[in-house]
C-alpha cells in the first residue's frame, strides 16, 4: 500500500524530533525527495547531520521510522571542515548542500560554512550550465546518428541521457535547484516535457516519440540559448578576439569544469551570436599543421 504525504511527514518528525534531542547533534540537512516534493512508494527520508566528535568518514544509517525508509549520512563537524578544503572531497559536500535545506543547527560556524557553499554553488552556476549544455548537444548528435542508421536501443539509452543534462539546464536557467531527482521535476513543471516523456518512458519508444521529444528540447533550448550558454558568451566577447576550444577550455576560470565546449561554440555560431574563423596552427618550428576553428563575439 502507498505510502501517504502525511505518513511521511509524521515519520520526518519524529526522526528529526530525536535527534534534535542528543546534544552532539549540531546541524541537520534535509535533502533528496522531502526537499524536492517528489515523493513515491519507495521515497526514503534522507538526512544528512553534523556530529561534534564521532564520524571521521561518511557513515550512512539505513532504518524505518513508521514504517518509513531513513536514510542518514552522519559526518563529524571537523571532517566536514576538512571535506570543503580538499579539492576531492568538496564536490560530494556541495552536491549534498545544493540540493539540501538546512532545518536545524546549533553552531554558528556551521551555519556559515553553508552560506558559503551556497555562494560558491551560485558563483559556479553559469559554468555548470555550460557542462549541461555541452553534454547535451554531444549526446543528441551521437543519439541522432544511432537513430538514423535504426539502431533504436544505443539512441535511446543517449536520448536519456541528453534528458537528464536537459532536465538540470532546464531547472538551473529557470531559477531552480538542480538535484537527483531534476528529471521528476522539470516533468512537473513542464507540461509540454513531461508529455513527450511519458511517451518515451512508459509506452513503447518509437522513432517519432524519440525525434518529438529531441526536437522539442532542441527548439527549447536554441530559444534559450543566450541565457543557457551566457557565461561563454560573456567570457568570448570580454576577450575581444577569437578564441579556440583548446584555449576557452585551458583558461584559469573553465579549467576545472567538463565543458563540451566545441559543441557550445558551433551553436552559438549557427545562432548567430559567435562568427567562427579559421588560424593557422604551427608545432614550434613554425610548421603549418591545421587550420584550427576560432570563435569571436559578433558585434
């Protein structure tokens, strides 16, 4: 039998109530499903808490409470210090915050460290929307030739997967929190979307329903384009001349980030926003080796 909202909520307070109770508790996070109100059957409560002492490494509890599955990450507050300093470990903290409210907290600095995170998330946004978008167009080019030469099964696991990158983009340029479940939630806020994926996920996937929901993402995103690709828009056309793949990508501010950026760079070009050039590329003895693309801000 399913699981009501109110059942889930009964169970959400009584866990938190509990462990609002033991003094070593300092803060509690609440995430996943109880954040994005896209609760089902299987749904667990899932809470992430800052211990003073204990917990040097993640330690994930698996429990009922009412019969509702719980889920807890426990992590002591020196390890979540240490975890935001280190360049490997920062990303896991940040993917929990993002997508996470705080709902209880006893410790000032705790408090601060999120609201810095939260920035840092913010600060990141125009970049992560570039991974998106990138990855987006990859994924649909190579979906297209699959479905082309009919081989149905190889388009649609990449059809999904450009969903996926589509459903974050679609979240993060509207002015949403982008999480685990960010295919559910764009299909709730999106009627037009979640039409096409109903019939791709839950009917037999056909060569139309595929091209009606590529194309529909295409058309949404192309409309969009200026606000999803922004951040490289900006960056290219603050830099006054023409710029390649390789140099946008080993720049100090994208560096770090998986950008697909020849992808982004043919269609902003299409779209009439970047005028792509060719220049030479010499090895260091000034022999010609390519005629490499370069992109710049069309004024």
């Amino acid at each position: 039998m399913a699981k009501s909202v109110a059942e889930y909520q009964n169970a959400y307070l009584e866990i938190t109530e509990i462990l609002k109770k033991n003094p070593n508790v300092i803060s509690i996070f609440v995430f996943g499903s109880m954040v994005s109100g896209d609760l089902w059957e299987g749904s667990n409560i899932d809470l992430f808490v800052i211990y003073k002492d204990d917990f040097d490494k993640i330690r994930d509890i698996y429990s009922e409470v009412l019969d509702i599955p719980i889920h807890i990450k426990f992590l002591s507050k020196d390890s979540f210090k240490k975890y935001l300093k280190s360049a490997g470990k920062r990303d896991l903290i940040k993917n929990y915050l993002m997508s996470s409210k705080l709902i209880y907290s006893i410790d000032s600095e705790i408090n601060e460290l999120n609201q810095q995170v939260l920035y840092m998330i913010d600060e990141d946004k125009g970049r992560w929307n570039l991974v998106y978008l990138g990855s987006f167009y990859k994924e649909v080019g190579i979906c297209k030739k699959y479905l082309s030469k009919g081989n149905r099964n190889t388009a649609h696991e990449l059809l999904i997967r450009a969903l996926n990158n589509f459903s974050m983009l679609y979240l993060s340029i509207n002015g949403y929190t982008v999480t685990k479940d960010s295919l559910s939630m764009a299909c709730n806020l999106n009627d037009d979307l979640n039409i096409r994926v109903q019939n791709l996920l839950y009917k037999e996937a056909t060569e139309n329903s595929m091209k009606s929901l590529l194309n529909y993402m295409e058309d949404y995103i192309e409309y969009n384009i200026t606000k999803a690709a922004k951040e490289m828009i900006d960056f290219i056309k603050n830099e006054h001349k023409a710029l390649s793949a390789f140099e946008i990508d080993n720049n100090s501010y994208f560096e770090n980030f998986k950008i697909k950026t020849e992808e982004i760079l043919k269609v902003l070009n299409k779209n009439n926003i970047l005028i792509k050039e060719k220049r030479e590329f010499r090895d260091a003895k000034g022999i010609l080796l390519s005629m490499e693309n370069v992109y710049k801000y069309k004024e």
